[in-house]
C-alpha cells in the first residue's frame, strides 16, 4: 500500500500562519495537520503502508522535507517527496508522484481531518470517502445507484443531487490504471475550469468499468481557514481526551487551573491563570496572569495579563493586555 499526499498549495487562506510554515505542519492538538492525517490513514488501511509521498512546493526547504520523512518514519513507511512547480489542478498534482501510483493506493490531500470506524476493503476497485452535509454547493458530490456504487461525479452543484461530499481521501486498487488515466488527461488537454481534475480521471475509470464504493467517515474536520482549524483543534482534543502525550512531563504549571482537554508541549509554563477547555500550548510557550480558552498557541510564544478565546497564534508571538478574538502570525506582538 502507498499513500501519495498532494499539499503543495500556499495556504492563502490560513496567512499570516503559512508564511512561515506550510499549512500541513501547522499544529492541531499537538501534532501536525498532516501527521494525524498520515496516523488516521494507515489505521483504517488494514494492510502495511510502504511508502508515503508527499507532493509539495519546492519553496517549502530542507527543515519541511525532514519533517515529513520523519512522519513517514513514524509509520514504519519509506518517505518519498516530490515537487508541483505550479498549481495544475488536483490530478496533475498526483501525477507529480508517479513512482508512487503503483498497486495499491490511496490519496489524500492534507487539508483534512477525518474520523472513520471502518477497516479499508482493499479488494474493491477503488473508494471515495464521502461525508453527509447539509449544503454541498461548495463541494464536490457523489450520487449513488441502488447497489451502493457511485454513478456520478458532480463538481460544486447548485442545485441539489447529492448530499454526499467527496473529502478529499481516495482508494484505487490498482495505482497504474489511475496514472494511466490521469496521463490521457494531460496527454489531450482536459481540463475543467482551468485545471487538471482528478474527477475526470475517476469519470474515466467508471466509464470503463471500474466500481467506485463511498467510504462513509463518522466525522470531517477542515482545516482551510483560522475560524475552521480552531474548531477542529477542539474537536481532535477531544477524540484524544486522556491520552498520556497531551501534557508533557517538562511542562512547568504553578498556581493555575488547567481545564481539559488541552495540549501542553514540552517545556510550556503556565503561572496563575486558568487555561481550557480546548487549548493547544506549543513548546517553550508562556502563559502569565491570563485566561485562555478554545485556542492554538504555537511554539515559544507569551501571553501576559490577556483574556483569549477562539485564537490562533503563531510562533515567537507575544500577546499583552488584550481581549479579543485574535489571528497572529510568527514573531508578531500585540500589546
């Protein structure tokens, strides 16, 4: 089994944040986008991952690569990178891993968390995992015949056919047949709204015959913008309640109420304030005479005399004497 992970883009949408690091590895819960992905992944695989490519920018440098080898490290998995010099759609961004579509794979793209209480069947031709939503004009959508295979593929209708939406995680049995299709694609020119689509790919493999099952998640957490990460920060807190490594042991807490679920990385130190529920504190942060609830507070960060909630704060950021709703990028201040 391969898993490719096409996370190239800029993640416009989430500056200041991705400036500095690319969306994926930025933390929800402790741990990297991407990393709990790659982990909720391999545990619904029911097959050992061999290898897992990551298609990224060449701008992202050398500390991004490692990071990534080393998540694939932590899954007993060969890390392979590979480059999307520019933005050609979604196919055109698997196909910039084309080693890795071989035999059995499964492609996800690292803008999305998910819940699943199912064990892949790899021996079906291929699975689109679907989540039920109440209004999928902004997405991609499935429809389904009465045997429970999918007939169609529908890009963001606007008027309704489908309740189910595609969230971005594929399964093929066989990776050569979609690199073979995904290079008709690129070989004739077919695109839609300007774009290679994987859809188009996937019309063109169930045209031929191929039988796609919807693969139905409990839950999908997004990640695409602040307000969206910091929900899904508290979602993944939960999922993860009790769990021995949301507090480290080097975290120093004195005179202070800690209300869980939270996160406390190493070396943090919180002194007299009350911190929760639903808060993220990354390494060799500080909190000080402060309450923080429903937040991400990255790396080496300071929080004095504040009321946060519902923040996002980067890295080697400082807060001081402020209550409000706050998005701060790295190295920012805020008095």
């Amino acid at each position: 089994m391969n898993i490719i992970i096409p996370m190239a883009g800029m993640g416009k949408r989430m500056r200041p944040h991705t400036l500095t690091v690319p969306k994926p590895l930025l933390p929800v819960g402790g741990k990297p986008i991407v990393q709990r992905l790659v982990e909720d992944i391999t545990k619904v695989c029911g097959e050992k991952v061999n290898e897992i490519a990551f298609v990224i920018s060449p701008f992202f440098g050398q500390e991004t690569e490692k990071n990534l080898l080393a998540i694939a490290a932590s899954q007993g998995a060969k890390g392979a990178i590979y480059y999307q010099e520019e933005a050609l759609g979604t196919a055109h961004a698997v196909m910039c891993a084309q080693p890795a579509l071989s035999g059995k794979t499964v492609v996800a793209f690292a803008d999305t968390l998910f819940k699943a209480d199912f064990v892949m069947d790899t021996q079906n031709d291929g699975a689109i995992w679907v989540q039920r939503i109440d209004d999928p004009r902004q997405f991609g959508v499935v429809k389904l015949n009465k045997e429970g295979f999918i007939t169609d593929f529908v890009e963001k209708p606007q008027e309704f056919v489908s309740d189910l939406a595609i969230i971005g995680i594929y399964y093929f049995k066989d990776g050569a047949y979609l690199k073979n299709e995904i290079q008709y694609l690129l070989d004739n020119n077919i695109k839609d709204k300007g774009e290679f689509q994987l859809t188009n790919a996937l019309e063109n493999m169930k045209n031929k015959g191929t039988k796609f099952i919807p693969g139905k998640v409990s839950e999908w957490l997004d990640c695409g913008n602040k307000e969206a990460t910091v929900y899904t920060n508290q979602r993944v807190l939960e999922f993860d309640k009790g769990k021995a490594f949301l507090r480290a042991a080097s975290a120093k807490i004195e005179n202070a109420t800690i209300i869980e679920p939270c996160f406390i990385g190493e070396h943090a130190h919180i002194v007299n304030s009350v911190v929760g529920p639903h808060v993220s504190v990354g390494a060799h942060s500080h909190i000080q005479h402060s309450v923080v609830k429903n937040s991400i507070i990255q790396q080496h960060s300071s929080i004095q005399s504040a009321l946060v909630a519902n923040a996002m704060i980067g890295n080697y950021a400082q807060v001081q004497g402020k209550e409000q709703d706050i998005n701060l990028g790295d190295y920012s201040i805020l008095k």
